[in-house]
C-alpha cells in the first residue's frame, strides 16, 4: 500500500525531471534554434545540455555545503528575513513561470483540439486539473507519471522513427560546415529550458530514506536522457522541413506529428494519441513551478510541514491564470517574461545559492 509522506523515490524523480525536461523544448525550442544557428542548433543542444550537467554538479557542490534542503537551510541558516526574500523570489518565479506553461498547454490545445473553444475556458480547466493535482501531495503525482512513462515515450519515439522515411540529409549537411554563428545564444536558449534543475536544492526535503546522496546522478540522467530526445527530434525536424521552414513553423513537432501517415483504421487516429506526449509533459512542468510557489508560500505563512491550506493553493493558482492570460491578451507581456528569464531568473539560480553559503550563521 502506499503511503502519502510527501516522498518520491529516486526512480520517481528520474521520470518526472524527463517529463518536465523534454515537453517544452521539444516543442517550442526547435524553430527558435533554426532561427538563431540554423543546422548548427545541433551543436547548441549539446552545449546547452553539457552546461546543464555543470550547473547541475555546481547545485550538488551547494547541497553538500548545505547539508540540508533549502528549505531547511532558510530556517535554519540565515537570516530570517532573508529566508522570507528567497522564499517569497521563488515564489515569484515558480508562480510566473507556471503561468507561462499554462498558457503554452492552453494554446498547444486550442491549435491541435478545439479551435473554436475560449481560450479563457481552456486555460481555467487547466489550471484547476493543476491545482487539484498539486494539492494531491507530489507523491501522488510521481506514481501517475512513473506509470504513464513509457506509455508517453512509445508513441513519441515511434512518430520520431516514423518520420525518416521522408529524412533528407541535404538539409542536415550544413553542419558538417560548423557555422559559429549565434551558437552561444542558442546554447543559453537551450540551458533557460534547464532551469527546473534548480528546484533540486529542494528535492532532500522530500527524499526516500538515503536518497539524498544519488539526486545529482538521478537528476543528470534526465538530462542526458531529455538532451538526446531534444537532439534527434531536432535532426528529424531538420531533415523534414529543413532550416527555414523548420523556423517559419508553430509547433514543428505537432506539424510533423500530423503528416505521418499508419497503416490501419485504428492507427490512422495515432495523431490524437500522440498529442498527449506534450500534454502531459507540459501539465508536469506546469504542476512542478505550481507545487514550488504553493510550498513557497506555505512557508511564508509558517505552515510548514502541516497540510495545505486550501487558499496556499487557490492563491498561486489564480496569480498562474493571470499570469498565462495575461501573456495571450497582450504579446508585450511575453516580451517582458522572456526577457526576465533571459537576464534575470538564471543569474538568480546561479548567485543566490552561492551567496546563502556565504551570508549562513556561524554555528
């Protein structure tokens, strides 16, 4: 029987950093990446993800010096009103960044499902799921994802497969020449989408038994593991579209996904099945930033470890909503989370750990 004690198992953390790794990149990275470097993208996918594994091994270095979750180390370890700055700037960020997601899944299903529906209704629906998820306790949300892992895998890696009969190595061959440029830009584009390895600092808290020790190893498989998912669907989408159409298109992937053509009556409807690998990929990463801004605010509230509250979740939830709607009503909006990302949330994930080690108490 299981027990619902807030912890997940190494395996279950695994997959859930594959889901939340894998989703958005490879459906909103690739026509960014043929714009900026062209065939050349290869390359920044694989810096991109090698400079995920560093930063990942720097976050390792910091829980060691922590000896202890963040969390924990904010109570206990600084400042308690700098504990409160940090808590309420992750907040912040986990909230904003769970906004962007449900408004990416929000369009991702009105473009491929239901055209004609309210973009307001779709979004509501969604981040309600989410919130029902999220107060689920993120135990029960690895058991669903440990089960459905290979079920979401199959189809994708078969569409992918399926996809080289119509492969054209002319439009790859441009590699070959090593194109330098813009490939530092595309190869920090490609880490913004390994951001949610900063919530490992985190992950002790809601360990298994002796599972601290193994959490840089779990964690830097979901990266090797989602780097070469995002690297082979991008040579798949350059050898199908090629370069500039590859830039022009939405959703690359969901298009390349609709021209592939099964065998069969029941197959010939694979398309629908196959929807549901950016679905659920995008509904983890989604309930990831939203269970972080809820425990944030949790902790704001000095209700740690006591069971939720039912406005620690409505209040996150809603700020999500306006968040996502706000970027769909006015595209200025977008402009201003992109930019945060890009100048602010990294530089923030990658200071603010080291600066708590210098600024902790003296014991």
């Amino acid at each position: 029987m299981y027990v619902n004690n807030g912890k997940i198992s190494s395996r279950q953390t695994l997959r859930l950093y594959v889901f939340d790794l894998m989703g958005i990149a490879t459906l909103l990275l690739p026509p960014y990446l043929a714009r900026l470097c062209g065939a050349s993208g290869i390359y920044a996918i694989v810096l991109g993800t090698v400079a995920g594994l560093i930063y990942l091994v720097y976050l390792g270095w910091i829980m060691k010096k922590m000896k202890n979750d963040m969390v924990s180390f904010l109570r206990e370890n600084v400042n308690v009103w700098l504990g409160k700055v940090i808590f309420l700037l992750v907040m912040l960020h986990s909230i904003v960044t769970a906004g962007f997601c449900a408004y990416v899944f929000a369009n991702l299903m009105q473009y491929s499902l239901v055209r004609d529906s309210s973009y307001a209704l779709i979004l509501l629906i969604i981040v309600v799921v989410a919130a029902y998820a999220v107060s689920g306790g993120i135990e029960s949300r690895a058991r669903v994802y440990e089960v459905m892992f290979w079920f979401i895998l199959i189809p994708y890696i078969a569409m992918m497969l399926a996809s080289v009969r119509d492969f054209e190595w002319v439009y790859v061959e441009p590699v070959l020449q090593w194109e330098l440029s813009n490939l530092g830009k595309g190869t920090y584009l490609v880490f913004l989408l390994l951001t949610p390895l900063f919530y490992s600092l985190f992950l002790i808290g809601e360990k298994e038994k002796n599972y601290g020790r193994n959490i840089v190893k779990t964690v830097s498989v979901s990266v090797l593991f989602s780097g070469a998912i995002l690297l082979g669907s991008y040579v798949l989408l350059l050898g199908n579209f090629g370069e500039k159409s590859l830039a022009s298109l939405r959703f690359p992937v969901v298009t390349l996904m609709s021209t592939i053509q099964f065998e069969g009556n029941f197959l010939k409807r694979m398309d629908a099945l196959m929807l549901a690998v950016w679905f659920f990929t995008l509904f983890a990463l989604l309930n990831l930033h939203l269970h972080y801004g809820v425990r944030m605010l949790a902790e704001l509230s000095q209700n740690q470890g006591r069971k939720l509250k039912w406005w620690q979740v409505l209040f996150p939830t809603i700020a999500a909503f306006l968040v996502a709607y706000g970027i769909h009503w006015d595209s200025r909006f977008l402009h201003v989370f992109l930019a945060y990302y890009s100048y602010g949330a990294v530089p923030f994930m990658v200071v603010v750990p080291a600066f708590l080690l210098l600024v902790r108490r003296k014991r």
